[in-house]
C-alpha cells in the first residue's frame, strides 16, 4: 500500500521508466522498469485533485486503487466517495471498486 496516491512514484512514473531505459545506474540490478514493480502495490485515493485520481485509476487501474482519507486531521476529504464520483466518466462499477470492493478483496472480507 502506497499512502497519498503513491506520491512520488506514481506520478513521476514516466520518468522513474525513462531513467530505468535510459541510464544503467538508475536501473541496477532491476530487470523490469520501475512501473511494472508499482502496479503491484494498492494506491489510495488521497490525491486532492480529480485529475490526479483519474490518472493513477487510468495508469495504475481502478483496481489497484482504494479508497484512503486523512481523517480524522484537518486535511481529511470531507467527502471522499463524492471525491472519486466526481473523476471524468466514473462509473458505478469503478466506484464500486474504489470505494471498498478493492479493500475488501485485499483484506479477504465478504463482499
């Protein structure tokens, strides 16, 4: 699980790749470039922004995302699932997903 959108890493994923293809010391002993290893990890949706979340739901896809919050701090979304409903072309299933399908999925819960 990757706090705040994956911060750095998801959104400077094209250039972490680019640095993995285009220079030996950013890439190791790393076989696959950086991205690859990141749609491993869950990505929450504390990004602020709705474009930021409709890029990690398009990149990383709406089912490695789940839904985070800050609460109960002063920075929390005070309406988080208005948050991801409001992401350009979101739909029920998606939301669905985000909103805790995902979650419990990981968790191994009932759905």
């Amino acid at each position: 699980m990757a706090v705040h959108g994956g911060g750095y890493l998801a959104s400077y994923s094209g250039r972490i790749d680019h640095a993995w293809g285009a220079r030996q010391d950013s890439r190791a002993d790393l076989p696959l470039p950086p991205t690859t290893y990141l749609r491993q990890v869950y990505l929450d949706t504390v990004v602020c922004t709705y474009h930021q979340l409709a890029y990690l739901i398009e990149v990383f896809g709406p089912d490695r995302i789940v839904m985070g919050t800050d609460y109960p701090f002063d920075m929390a979304e005070c309406n988080p699932i208005g948050h991801v409903a409001g992401v350009k072309g979101m739909n029920e299933r998606i939301l669905a997903q985000i909103a805790g399908g995902n979650a419990a999925r990981v968790l191994g819960l009932a759905p």
